[in-house]
C-alpha cells in the first residue's frame, strides 16, 4: 500500500477529514475524561526542527506520549542535517528507525523531498508556504462551535503566509469561501493557489473582508524567516489590524482565531484576542486532539 504523507492541507479528500475530524472528537473526549488511548502503543515519531516552536513541539510530543508511543526530538543544529547531510540520505535512514516523521522547516521542497525517500509517513509541522496541521485545528474548532464550515465565510486579515495558502486549500476542500485583505506588496502569490481557485475573494479594505464573515483570522505580520523586513512590515501593516470595528463588520456570533504567538497592538486588538469571540486558546489545545487523531491516521488507517 502506498505511504499516506501530509505534506499540505489538500494531501487529503473530504472523506478523510470527515473521519479525522471525528476521531479528534473521540480522542478529546477522552482526554478531558482521562481514559486511556493507546492506539500507538510501541510506535515512535521523530520531530525535525528546523524552525523554532512551542505548540508544535509540544502538541506532538505531548499527543504521541498520551498515545502510548514515543516522541524524538531532532534539532538541525544537532543533527547531521545540519551538517550538510543531504535530505533523502537523511530521510533514509530516519524511516527505518521510526513509524511517523514530523518536519518543521523552511521551504516546503525540502519536505516534499524527504517525504519521496521515506519509508514512513510524513507531517508537515510547519513551512514558509504551508501550515496544514493548524488550519485543520482551525476547522476543527469552527466544527466543535458552530458545526458545518461549508458555505461559511472566512475572512483573512494580514500577510499572504503558510496560514493562508492553507485556508485557500481547506476552502476548497470543504466548500467555505476565503474574505482576502493584504496590504499592496504583500498579495497572494498565484504560483501558491491552485489553478481556478474560486473560493476566494480580495479585498483592498480589511474592514470590508470582515462583512458578514462567520470566522476572522489573522497572524503576525513578519513570521519567521522575514525578520529583517520587519520595520517595512509595520508601516505596509498600519490599518490590517483586527479591532473591535472590524470585529462588528463580521455576524454578531462571529469568531475570532490567531495560530499565536500574537502581538496584541499589531495584528490584533487586546480587546479582540482577550474578548468574547475568541477562541485562541481552545484552537491551540486542539492542535493536540488533531494531531493525534492524524498520526493515529497515517499510521494506522481507519478504525471501525
């Protein structure tokens, strides 16, 4: 049978989130009633990173433990990998040492190679043009709020980054339409949208993208890697904050969702991020639940 990957949010049908999204359900459930899950009992996940984090790193690590199995972190800096070793040795040899590999890095060829020369599956936990693992947090939370996201309007907030190369992929995965405002300079890169992508629109005025949308999202303005524009970033920003005004353009049971780390003051109001209609913090925990039930996946296929 051939390796299932999950290199980017579209490596998926609808079919298959339908179940992953509902064995997360389960997987929560028990979580917060402290059975046991122990579906990767004697299984193992190696972590690559390449890029800093914290939820990713620990809703892996975390998840594989409570699953029964085991997590190995692997930084670059500490690694051959870092040492010039080429990817597909790299993966080479990591695939028969392990069951699941998760990848943090920068450029989404990289993983795209290590995944072509792996014997097992692999995650993406992070790149500069997808970040699959959180948007599907993201649905997952919309699910558990407000049920069915299809038809439903997001509205996208600042920077065309992994976060929303992601959304535009899950939007035409599950049939909700993307509300696209970025500042001159920073547009949508044609080459990281598929061909004929209807489920999106763009708009010049953030406030406008915010009207009638069921779900507002946003992210830091210079995500890592681009540290050095960040000056430039905060003048080209000024305006794609998300305040309480463009909160009150959305429907009034609207939610709010940031991936974090958040600069309130930058992207996102205090009075937003801290208010009613966010959903910070369960979107965070839920990288947990639907990491698990991913690896539980990829792993194992389907439970009965």
């Amino acid at each position: 049978m051939a390796i299932k990957h999950y290199l980017q949010f579209s490596d998926f049908t609808l079919d298959e989130y339908e179940y992953v999204i509902e064995r997360s359900r389960v997987i929560k459930r028990k979580f917060k009633n402290y059975e046991p899950h122990h579906t990767l009992a004697d299984r193992t996940l190696v972590m690559v990173f390449e890029k800093n984090s914290t939820r990713t790193r620990l809703s892996f690590e975390a998840g594989m433990h409570q699953m029964g199995g085991a997590a190995i972190y692997l930084n670059t800096r500490d690694s051959q990998l870092g040492r010039g070793e080429p990817v597909e040795d790299a993966a080479q040899v990591m695939s028969r040492m392990c069951d699941v590999i998760m990848i943090r890095t920068y450029g989404q060829e990289i993983i795209e190679r290590f995944a072509k020369h792996s014997r097992v599956p692999v995650i993406n936990g992070l790149t500069n043009e997808q970040h699959p693992c959180q948007v599907l947090a993201d649905v997952f939370t919309y699910i558990e709020h407000h049920g069915s996201i299809q038809g439903k309007i997001v509205a996208w907030v600042g920077d065309a980054n992994n976060m929303l190369y992601s959304w535009l992929q899950a939007a035409e995965v599950f049939g909700f339409h993307v509300n696209v405002s970025t500042p001159k300079g920073y547009d949508i890169d044609p080459a990281q949208v598929s061909p004929g992508n209807k489920n999106y629109t763009f708009f010049a005025d953030p406030a406008d993208a915010c009207q009638d949308a069921d779900l507002v999202t946003t992210d830091v303005w210079t995500s890592m890697g681009f540290e050095a524009e960040n000056n430039a970033r905060l003048k080209a920003f000024d305006g794609w904050i998300v305040d309480q005004a463009k909160m009150a353009r959305a429907k009034k049971d609207a939610l709010f969702m940031h991936c974090l780390p958040a600069h309130r003051g930058e992207e996102v109001a205090a009075e937003v991020i801290d208010g009613p209609q966010s959903v910070v913090w369960e979107e965070a925990e839920n990288r947990l639940h639907v990491q698990k039930a991913l690896l539980e996946y990829l792993v194992h296929g389907r439970f009965d």
